[in-house]
C-alpha cells in the first residue's frame, strides 16, 4: 500500500518549500515520489517527479490522474507518493480520484491525508475574496500555518480566529520557518475526508478567481525565433501586447542581460494586491536563476539549466482576473518583455 500525501493551499502560501524541507528529515532509504505540473520541480532532490503539464494538477482527466499514479507505482515503487497541487486549486476532486483507485486496486493506494498550508501574513486578504482559499482551510486533515513570523501577536491572532470560524476541528501547527515542519506530524494521518461520493457537492468552480499569464523575453524573438531589429508595424512579436500593432522598439538581436538589482528594482514595483504569485526563470549577467515571488517576497536561487540558453525571462505570473496584465505591463516594459 502506498500512501499518498496531498498539499493545498493558495498561491504563495510556501506548499513547495515545506515539501523540500521534509527530505532531509525521512528515513535513510525511504523513497519519496512528487506528483505536480511544474517543471521547476525538476529541481529538487526526490526520488522522481513525475509531471502533468497540460493544467490544474485538480483538473486533469481522470484516466490521465490515474495512470501518472499506476506509473508511479509500477516504476519506482516508493514509500509515499506527494501530490503538491496548483495554488488556486480545491482538491476534492483528486480526492475522489485518489479513492476511486483506492476500490479499483484493492488498496494499493491510500489517501493519507490533505495538508491545506496558510500564508498567515496575506491569509486575511486573500480569504475575503477567494472562495477557494476559504474551501481549502474548511475541508482539511492538518493545517500548516506558515510565514507566522512575520506578524506581531495580535494579527496572528486574528489569522487564528478567521482559521477556527471555517474549521474549528482541524489540527493547526505552527511551520517552523524553512525548517518547515516534522514529517511524523504529518504523515500517517489516515485522511476519513472524501470517502462517501455524496461529498461531491462540495466541488467548486475555481477557474474564474485567477487570471495567469506568461511573461517572456529570448535572445530570439519571441514567436519569430530569429534575431531581428523592430521596425515599423508588422513585428508579429510585438502584437501579442501592442493590439495597435505599434512596435515597442525593442531590438532582439541586441537583449540585455540585466544586473540582479534592475531586475529586483522592477519587481519592487509590482502590486501585490493584484498579482500574486510570479515564478520562473531569468537570466542575469551572472547565470539563469529561478524566481519564486509571492505577496512582495522572493527568492532568487541560481541554476544550472543546459536546455535554456536562450532564456532570458520566462515567468509565470498569477493574480486578480483582468487586473494581472494591468499590474504586470509597467514590470514588463521596465524589462522589454512580452506576454505570451
């Protein structure tokens, strides 16, 4: 039997870190598999990722959620199988999906337990707006309170309290900074949510709270794929965001590699109150980094990546439905990307 550990919890909350902190912690030889759609988790240190890249890791067809999991199983044989899902996802459709294969394989998968992880610091924002996030909080085995170091008593509080008036029963834990939290907490909690098919009617719509889009810039042109000068008004890369089809006159074969405190400069400039999550790649002068932003903090961590030399930025950037491109255009322009 493989049991299988699924992370919630809104865009930025810190779902992907807690995950990393917990591999120093298991077992010598215990082998532990992540399932999500995010290439970046090529980057870590598990036994194997295994990725879906068409969407929601929630939305994905049920056939398609199914055979990555049978994979799993029948390639690495792992002690745990964590499922990290996309920010402004509820799981209860995978939940579903994972009991299903619970019946069909006569128990060689077993939902151990759904961890919805809170941003504390933008958790009272977020929640007045978002019904996924107040969805994620409500139907949970363990809630994972993270970034509650950055408030002063009386809003953590506060944070608390939002968090008992959804789920008074649900256990929450304190996440210990990037030390994260200890895997015997979390593991092998035996989840009893989602085992009777009358719990469907808790499924929601999420796609209509977050808008994302794709922020880019390449020592080639961006859907031409040569270097070229632009000039006048047939520049096709250029009409992805000038719908007048005027040229911002950006020279492709001429791309500046920025220095980190430029690139960190047009971020500062970012309203976090309409994105809210940007991550990805860029490129400075001193090698290609990933960029992980959430509320206004971030992190830059050097990679080695052969496979993207012509990377200059490729980001991700999530937020406020008709209003991320608004809050994103000046970053974009300070950068000379484009949205793709």
């Amino acid at each position: 039997m493989i049991p299988i550990t699924v992370f919630t919890g809104y865009l930025g909350a810190g779902k992907t870190t807690i995950i990393l902190s917990l591999l120093p912690k298991l077992p010598k030889g215990y082998k532990a598999v992540l399932l999500k759609n995010d290439k970046l988790a090529k980057q870590s240190n598990l036994a194997a990722v295994n990725e879906i890249l068409n969407g929601c890791m929630c939305c994905v067809l049920v056939g398609q959620m199914k055979n990555a999991l049978l994979d799993i199983r029948d390639n690495f044989r792992p002690d745990r199988i964590i499922i990290e899902c996309s920010g402004s996802a509820f799981p209860a459709t995978l939940a579903f999906q994972i009991r299903e294969l619970e019946r069909e394989t006569d128990g060689h998968f077993k939902l151990d337990a759904i961890i919805t992880v809170i941003d504390a610091e933008n958790f009272t924002g977020y929640e007045d707006t978002s019904p996924t996030a107040r969805m994620q909080a409500s139907y949970s085995d363990l809630i994972l309170i993270n970034k509650w170091e950055y408030l002063e008593e009386r809003a953590l509080d506060l944070v608390l309290d939002h968090l008992n008036t959804l789920n008074d029963e649900t256990p929450k834990i304190r996440c210990n900074g990037r030390d994260g939290v200890d895997p015997n907490l979390i593991f092998g909690i035996d989840s009893k949510l989602f085992k009777d098919r009358s719990d469907e009617s808790v499924v929601v719509d999420h796609h209509d709270e977050v808008q994302t889009i794709t922020i880019f810039k390449d020592t080639r042109c961006a859907l031409s794929g040569a270097p070229h000068n632009h000039e006048g008004s047939d520049c096709r890369c250029c009409s992805v965001t000038e719908p007048s089809g005027k040229c911002p006159r950006m020279d492709c074969s001429r791309v500046t590699l920025w220095k980190r405190p430029s690139f960190v400069s047009a971020l500062g400039g970012v309203s976090k109150d309409s994105c809210w999550r940007i991550k990805g790649l860029v490129r400075f002068r001193g090698g290609l980094h990933i960029l992980n932003w959430a509320f206004g903090r971030y992190d830059l961590t050097k990679v080695d990546v052969s496979d993207m030399d012509g990377t200059v930025i490729r980001l991700t950037a999530m937020g406020e439905r008709d209003e991320v491109k608004k809050a994103m255009r000046r970053f974009c322009d300070e950068l000379q990307a484009i949205v793709v």
